[in-house]
C-alpha cells in the first residue's frame, strides 16, 4: 500500500489515507536495473498465470499479464506486488552474500521501495 499522508489535498485532513501501488512508467523504469541486479545475482522470478511483466519498447514499456504464455518471456522482467519487492530485500539482507552484486541489488531495491512506496 501507498501512504498518501503526504498529500495535503486530501478532503479529511485528519485521516491517514492509504491506497493499493500501482506501477507508472517511473516505477517500472526504475525497477527494472534492480530487477537486472539481482538477475546478476543468479535470483529468478518463478512466473505464474496473472503475473505482470514488462517490455522496454524505446523509450516507453509495454505491461502485460501472463496467461499460459510464461515460457515466451524473453526480455521479459516481473513486475511484483510490493510485499514481494519488500521480501527480496529482507532475504537479501539476510543471506549472507559476500558479493559486491548483491550490496549493489540490495541498494538499488531499498532506494526504489523509499522512493515507489
């Protein structure tokens, strides 16, 4: 969930609001080098039906949701919900990688949750 306390147009100022995450062209660009960090780190994403995906097309990404069509995900990156994304981050502070990739996914993760969530 987004906390949307910040914004100060809110018609119950005395209320903290809050509402689900939904991906922009921002967020997906800026997940998407995190994605790739941690493909370094040899972590895969185990698709299912319903997944969402997207696809660099120039400057723009096209978003789809897979439906039986998982093993055509070539250039292909995830798009998780954020308590997966929060996941990733806790397993990779947790796993003991010695490994200037994984520091680096870890980085790239926290920032993008500060920045997206």
């Amino acid at each position: 969930m987004t906390d949307l306390s910040r914004d100060n147009t809110c018609d119950h100022p005395n209320r903290v609001g809050f509402s689900n995450f939904k991906w922009t062209t921002q967020s997906i660009e800026e997940w998407e080098p995190a994605w790739n960090a941690l493909w370094q780190c040899n972590i895969k994403w185990e698709w299912q039906d319903g997944d969402m995906y997207a696809r660099r097309r120039g400057d723009d990404f096209a978003v789809f949701r897979t439906h039986g069509d998982a093993m055509k995900l070539d250039m292909a990156f995830p798009l998780p919900e954020i308590h997966v994304i929060q996941g990733i981050a806790n397993w990779i502070l947790g796993a003991n990688l010695n490994d200037n990739q994984a520091s680096e996914a870890g980085r790239l993760i926290r920032d993008w949750i500060k920045k997206n969530v």
